[in-house]
C-alpha cells in the first residue's frame, strides 16, 4: 500500500508499485483532471506537480514519488477559488476543445512560481505541452495577464 501527499491530503494507493502516476490519480484515485495524451511524456497533457517541478505523470513510476507533494489541477484552486493562472486562461478565452489545458495549466503555474515575471522566450521555453487547436499565442497573453495580477 502506497501512501501519497496529494494536493495535501495524505491518500492509499493499493497498486503495483510501477504503476504510472497518471493512473494512479486517475483510475485508482478519481482524479480525473489530469489527462492521457501521448503515453510517452512529450504532449504534457499529464502534467502535474511534484514537489513544484511540473512533471509529466505518465512515465512516472508511483515507486519512485515517495513521500514527495503532488499537486493536480484539482489542488490549483483555494476555496472554491480559482488561482491566477485559472482566472487568466479563463479571462483570455485560452481553451478550446480543452483536453490539454489542464496539463497546460499546470506548467504556466510552476513557470510563474520559478519566474515571476517571464519573457517571451521563458514561456516558450517552458511552455512544451502540445495543443492540437493551437492557442500558443492565448497562452502567453494568460501567462503575461497573470504575471501581472
């Protein structure tokens, strides 16, 4: 029995330690924010967090999180209210079939938690999830509004 720190909460995993993480969240644990896209950890439709790091969760074996803090889309919001990284995406009409933006989401928010106040070039650079409708240029108009909040 695995037990994880999950967007606080300590939780039971009962599953083969090699399990992917993606799967633990989402068929062991219910969480089904975060997305499977790719299987191989290029689309970041999985994205979440460990310890702060935006990780893709797919190639992620549980054996190897530990007791370290994972955080979800589900553990972006305080109270019922969204983070500014939510707000902005919602305000700069970023999703558009939605399948990606979770994963999206979680790697603006751990760029703005490394750089306050990203370039251009930072968020280019951090941003690698793959969004198939192709709102890049959303994006970073959310990633600079939020910046900004």
């Amino acid at each position: 029995m695995a037990v994880l720190n999950v967007n606080g909460k300590s939780v039971q995993a009962n599953v083969d330690p090699r399990t992917p993480l993606l799967w633990v969240l989402r068929d062991t644990l219910g969480m089904t924010g975060t997305k499977y896209g790719c299987g191989i950890a290029q689309c970041g439709a999985c994205t979440v967090h460990i310890d702060g790091v935006a990780t893709r969760s797919c190639q992620v074996p549980l054996n190897s999180v530990g007791s370290r803090k994972i955080t979800t889309i589900e553990g972006l919001a305080t109270d019922g209210k969204l983070n500014k990284i939510q707000e902005a995406w919602l305000a700069s009409d970023v999703p558009q079939c939605g399948y990606c933006q979770s994963g999206m989401i979680m790697a603006a928010t751990a760029l703005l938690a490394a750089k306050p106040k990203p370039t251009d070039a930072d968020i280019d650079a951090a941003m690698t999830n793959i969004c198939r409708c192709g709102t890049y240029q959303q994006v970073r108009e959310a990633i600079h509004a939020a910046a900004k909040a």
